[in-house]
C-alpha cells in the first residue's frame, strides 16, 4: 500500500509496501512496516510532490488577511496585499469571449482598415458599424464624375467635398457639387472647368 493509498480509517490500512501489518501480522513484519515507512516518507521528501518548502513567497503570502471580494496582487517582490474585487470586476472575469467584454466596457475595434488615398476606417460598435472615408479626385469639367469609396460602407454614406473649378469672381458656371451617393461611392457634377476635389464620408 503506498503513502498515497493510505486511508484515514485505520482498520483499512492493512500493508506497507507489501508488508503484511494487519491483525495478527508477525512482530517482525512491525519492524520492517516502520522501515519502509521511513523510506517512503523520505523519498516523498526529496521528491517534493507533497509539498512546498517554505521561503520568502510563501511566507509573504500567508501573512495575507483575506476576504469576501479581494483579490491578491504582488506589489513587487515577495510583497503581496490586496484589492477590491467588485461586482463589475467579477463579472468580466465570467465572461467568455472578447467580444462580450468589448460591449461591457464600451471599446470600439477597428473592423477594417486603408490608411492611404482613397483611405477609410470602419469601427465596430457593439454590433453595429460606423465608417469614416476619404480622398482625392479630379472633377471633369461640364459632366459627371464617378467616385469609388476604398471599402464600401456597409448600410449608407455621406460624403462631403470641396472643389472649384474657376477662381474667377465673374464665372457663370457652377462648381463641382453632389449629385449623388450610395454605400460604394458617389458622384458629383461639375458645370465648371476641371476641379482638383477632396472629400470625406460618413456611414453606417
């Protein structure tokens, strides 16, 4: 029977290591029983599986008080004290996906992203969608041009441009304006010469 078949009932621990030292037993089994006693409490010891050997860690932390609702932390090195663990707290612990923090604290992640020309950033809020967009374009004169986004916007978008097509105080024609939009892009019409133009967008 070895040290970890040991049984708190008496009646029941009946052998050590093969030796016989239930009821009746020869006297010289007795003897051999406290031997190998000794040798197997000595090699669980050394091996250190039953048990930790006492040091500065150890020590700090038992001189920790504990409570309902802290939580231990080191402070630095072999310094432990504690913290209130609050329900919020305990209930971000539970939680079992990113996600579910994410909404519980209010962060928004970046979904998608284009950091060029054209360019836009797409958030994630909860489970929705707020896109910002922007770029560059040239507005052909007396017509319609077409503008793609870099990323289509997932529900609807609202661009806003700027552009002149003449600087002169005595043109008849009108500027680059919007004509229309949708979740992919817009266009503009521009009754004017060829217009250098920026633009941002807006969506959902």
């Amino acid at each position: 029977m070895a040290v970890a078949d040991w049984n708190t009932d008496p009646s029941l621990n009946t052998s050590i290591g093969g030796i016989n030292i239930a009821e009746n037993c020869p006297a010289g089994n007795v003897n051999n029983a406290i031997r190998e006693l000794m040798a197997e409490f000595a090699a669980w010891l050394d091996g250190g599986s039953g048990f930790q050997p006492s040091d500065a860690t150890l020590s700090a932390l038992a001189a920790v008080t504990t409570a309902t609702n802290k939580l231990i932390y080191a402070a630095s090195a072999d310094v432990f004290e504690t913290a209130d663990l609050t329900a919020f707290a305990r209930s971000i612990l539970a939680m079992t996906s990113g996600f579910q923090i994410a909404q519980a604290i209010g962060a928004v992640s970046v979904n998608s992203a284009n950091l060029a020309n054209p360019g836009h950033l797409r958030f994630v809020i909860g489970d929705k969608h707020f896109q910002v967009g922007w770029g560059t374009f040239t507005a052909s004169a007396n017509g319609y041009t077409s503008i793609a986004y870099s990323a289509p916007f997932p529900t609807a978008s609202f661009p806003v441009m700027s552009g002149v097509g003449e600087f002169s105080s005595t043109a008849q024609d009108n500027n680059p304006g919007l004509s229309s939009a949708s979740t992919t892009g817009f266009q503009v019409f521009n009754a004017s010469n060829a217009a250098a133009c920026w633009y941002i967008a807006v969506g959902y």
